[in-house]
C-alpha cells in the first residue's frame, strides 16, 4: 500500500505520519492473511523508515503540521529528499563545529536538523515551542510501544548525535553546536524534545528491545498485544542488515577469513550498495575511519561498539529513468517493448542482439567512444558537491532504439564507475572492502550487476531476497528483540543475521583482458571529466566574478 507524498512546492514534499501508520497496517494484515499465519505466533517486529523528519505535539502527541507558511495541514513529516532547508544546512556547516567530522565534513539538506532550524525560522513561535521531534524509525516505534526511546542509527545519523564518550561528547547531544545555530530551545528540559539525555533520554541499537506493542498499536496492526518492538534503522541500514551475512563463500582473497561466516569480522570487507531511486553504499568497521565526501563514521548505530560509514550515489535508478524518458526514441522503444513493459529487459536484450550483430567481444565495446557522466542530481559522495551535474562525449545525430539502447548503457557504466570512486576513495581512507552485497530493485539488471563487478573488480553478491533485503532486515530486528531476557540482554545482532540470511549468488569480474583494459581507460576518463567540470565551473566563474548583473 502506498502512502501520499506530497509536493509543496519545488523543493518541498511532505507526508502524514497517519498515512504511513495506516499503510503499516494495512501491510502487516494482508501479509498475515496471504501467508495464512496466526497473528498469535508473531514475537517481534521491527521498523524501518527514510530519514525524514516527524514533528508531534509534546502535549498531546497529535501530529503538528510542517506546512508553511500556514501550518494548517496534517502533514507533519518533512521527507528525507525535501531541499527547503539550503539556508539552513549552509547556516550549519559554516559554525565548522566539530560534530560535523561525523557526517563528511558537513550537513547534508537531507539530514534533520537543518529542517528543524528552518522550522524554527518560518512556524509562529509558539506553535514550535510545542514540537517534538524525531526521525521516521523512530515515531514508527514510539506509535507502536508508546515509548519516547530513540535509535543511534537516527539520531547519530541524521541528526547531529555523538555517542557519550566519542570525541570527548559528554550528553550526547552537543548544546554547544546547537545554541550556536541557533536551535538553543532543544537544549531545554534535558534535551526532551529530540529525546533527553541524562535518565531522561534512552538510545538503543538496532533491533534491541524498546519496549513492547501497546493495545491501541497492536488493534490498527492486526497483531496480539505485548510482543516485543525492536530498536528501529533508516532503511539502507536495514538493506544492509537483509543483505552482508548472505551465507557465500568468497574465499580469503575477497574478504573471507578463517572464522568462518559467523564471524561478524566477516562484515568488514562487504560492502553493502541498497540500489533504488538512490544507492546507498554502507561499510562496518571496527574503529573511526573518517572519509571525504563519507557521512559517518557512525558508532552504535547497527552493531554496539563498531562503526558505520554511508556513501552514496543521489540518482541511480532515477538516472536510468531520466535518460530513457528524455530520449526521442522512448515512445517507439515502449511501442517495442510490448505489453510487459519491462523496458529493462527489452534493452537488454536489444543490447546483447546488437552485440552478437556486430560480432563484439562484450557490449561495452559497443559504447567504448560514448562517455557518459550522471551527475545530474548533483553528487553525494565521494565529491559531495551539489552543484555537479552531467556531461556527454560522444554525442551524434541518430535518434534510433539503437542509440538510446547505448545511451542507457553508458548510464549504467557511469554507475558502475562511480561505486568504483566511491570503493576506492573509502579503501584508501583505511577500509578494506573486497566484495559488494547488493540488494533493491536494480539486482534484477544483470548488465548493470555485471557492469558494477567487472569495474570495481571484486565480486557482486546478491541475497536471496533481492528485492526484499530491506523489509528483511527489518524482521531482523523484531526478532532480535523477541529474545530479550528478563534483564532485555537480547542476542547479538549478527547471530540474528546469519541464522535469517539464505545463501546468495556470487557474480564474479569477467576475465577477459580487453574489457579490463577497456573499463580502466573508462574509469581514467570518467575521473578527468569530474576533475574538469570542476575546473571549468571554477574558470567561468573567476571570469565573470566583476561582471555586474
């Protein structure tokens, strides 16, 4: 069931905390009656949310509108992709403070509490004195067992948390960081309004148990009362609990050790790419590694004690879609394609014909003098410049399917050379990834899964819920929260992993010397073309920095 996004405006899209609740339930309901299961049998459950920011009433606990500049909507969830808070996050990452090592260097618009300081500036004051504040996972979880407890994978995440004892942080919370802002109100009663500190507040990793479902959560969800809610994650970080312990043996040259597959040193070396709309790439370890254009290192926020580092790519499966849409030939591909409508599969296949037609070594001989550079949404990591964007070498008149056929494969080529950025750039800082799990929709792609591990060289793995790992992970988390004790010591996250994750399928880089050679003078282009935009754009606007408007 889909929930309703709306669009504000340009730069604004919004939701309903009731909406998504409501489509919860409705999911969790037609699951238990497709799979024919007692609701009685359901120990634990767990959320996974976008990073989008939630305000409630802390007098009431009834949504407060996000709408402005009115406020008179039920709209009170400021999605994760809403860019109206720019003002704001420059405002933020030009206080230089030290918290902002954590996320890359500085705040992205997506993360929270630029949202929060442009609510602050643009809501009557009296009606902001009255917002509490929390990330999706986390409402999710305070709806379902009435507890004000928050996650570190939220609010370490997206909201400007450092765990006690990380980098001399004392509460948590940095007062410091947000009197300078200009956001001192959240300072106020223990910091109660984005969670507390100090007995006031309660921060759990992912899946230990909150609390359980209270009897209001349990009728609208169609489930018993008193089962146990686990900790909840943002949902890449549930792709990656659904997906780094698929049970595969990659040998000890791509990562394997010699303790085994339950070993969660195991998850160092794996890197986990959650490819939608967006690909988010996540990487354990076991100590800080601070990385340019890498939002993290993140501590406790999966796994207590380790570290999380999250890179990403703004538009992949949005890009693939954007290039298709906009080419003259997309309506005469779509009448090709057919009634399936899977257009993928149809330029797939028209690629592999227009292969074997012109007798080449691999299809990327067909594309070898198209370059192709996607920035077009600007880029997340590892450059994290918004202001990039797209460039094609390469470009000739012809209007065809067959040109649009290639034109989509160069797509996917440059998102297969950007991970490759992305691992590199993260390698060179101290990781150590030697294989990528991926999970979401573009799994099903087989050029652009063989196109990632022939580029970055090392193995693509895929769960055997390709398109299920993120809802996977999330039952994880339910079910680790289903084995607290009495005292809530609940097992460790990665046993749960192991013992719910099914073996996956190893895609191996091709060993065919011209397309390695191929792919390395593409990737060696690919670096120059994002060098020089750069270099262009800093050249432009020295020149006309005098000129008057």
């Amino acid at each position: 069931m889909a929930t309703t996004l709306i669009v504000a405006g340009r730069s604004s899209q919004e939701q309903s905390i009731g909406d998504v609740w409501r489509a919860i339930g409705s999911v969790v309901q037609g699951a238990l009656r497709e799979s024919a299961i007692d609701a009685a049998v359901v120990r634990g459950i767990g959320f996974d949310a976008t990073c989008s920011l939630v305000v409630l009433s802390e007098d009431t606990d009834q949504p407060i509108s996000v709408s402005g500049p009115d406020f008179d909507t039920e709209r009170n969830i400021i999605v994760w992709l809403d860019h109206r808070a720019i003002d704001e996050a420059h405002v933020i990452n030009t206080t230089h403070h030290n918290l902002l090592r954590y996320v890359g260097g500085s705040m992205s618009v997506e993360m929270e509490i630029p949202k929060i300081l442009w609510l602050k500036r643009h809501m009557p004051p009296e009606l902001f004195s009255k917002c509490k504040f929390y990330d999706l996972a986390d409402a999710l979880t305070h709806l379902a067992a009435d507890k004000e407890t928050r996650s570190f994978c939220s609010t370490v995440c997206k909201q400007g948390y450092v765990p006690v004892g990380v980098d001399g942080s004392v509460k948590g919370w940095q007062g410091d960081f947000l009197k300078a802002i200009g956001l001192e109100d959240l300072c106020e009663d223990n910091f109660s309004r984005v969670g507390g500190v100090n007995g006031n507040g309660e921060y759990l990793s992912a899946g230990e148990r909150v609390g359980t479902l209270g009897q209001k959560a349990a009728k609208e969800l169609g489930l018993s009362t008193g089962i146990a809610v686990g900790s909840g994650v943002i949902d890449a970080y549930a792709g990656w609990i659904g997906s780094v312990a698929a049970r595969v043996d990659l040998g000890e040259h791509h990562g394997q050790t010699h303790a085994g597959v339950d070993d969660a040193c195991q998850a160092f070396t794996r890197l986990a790419a959650v490819a939608g709309t967006s690909t988010c790439h996540l990487a354990m370890s076991s100590r800080p590694i601070f990385v340019n254009g890498v939002w993290g290192p993140y501590r406790d926020v999966v796994i207590p004690g380790n570290w999380m580092a999250e890179g990403g790519q703004s538009a992949t499966g949005e890009l693939l879609k954007h290039v298709l849409e906009n080419h003259p030939a997309y309506t005469e591909a779509v009448s090709q394609a057919g009634a399936s409508g899977k257009m993928y599969d149809f330029l797939n296949e028209k690629l592999r014909a227009m292969q074997t037609k012109a007798g080449a070594p691999a299809i990327s001989w067909l594309a070898r003098h198209l370059f192709f550079y996607g920035d077009l949404f600007g880029n997340r990591s590892p450059i994290a410049d918004p202001r990039m964007t797209g460039a094609v070498i390469g470009l000739t008149s012809d209007r065809s399917v067959e040109i649009l056929a290639l034109e989509y494969y160069s797509a996917m080529e440059f998102i297969a050379l950007q991970t490759r950025h992305i691992v590199e750039t993260m390698n060179e800082a101290g990781h150590t990834i030697k294989s990528i799990f991926m999970s979401g929709s573009q799994c099903q792609n087989e050029i652009l899964v063989e196109l990632i591990a022939a580029v970055c060289d090392m193995p693509v793995v895929l769960p055997r819920y390709t398109n299920a790992a993120v809802a996977h992970g999330a039952a994880m988390l339910g079910a680790k929260a289903a084995t607290a004790d009495a005292h809530g010591n609940t097992e460790g996250l990665w046993s749960v992993m192991t013992r719910m994750s099914k073996p996956g399928t190893i895609v191996t880089p091709p060993t065919d010397p011209g397309q390695r050679r191929l792919l390395q003078v593409k990737y060696q282009v690919f670096l120059e073309q994002a060098e020089k935009q750069q270099a262009y754009r800093s050249m432009v606007d020295e020149a006309v920095a005098d000129w008057k408007r």
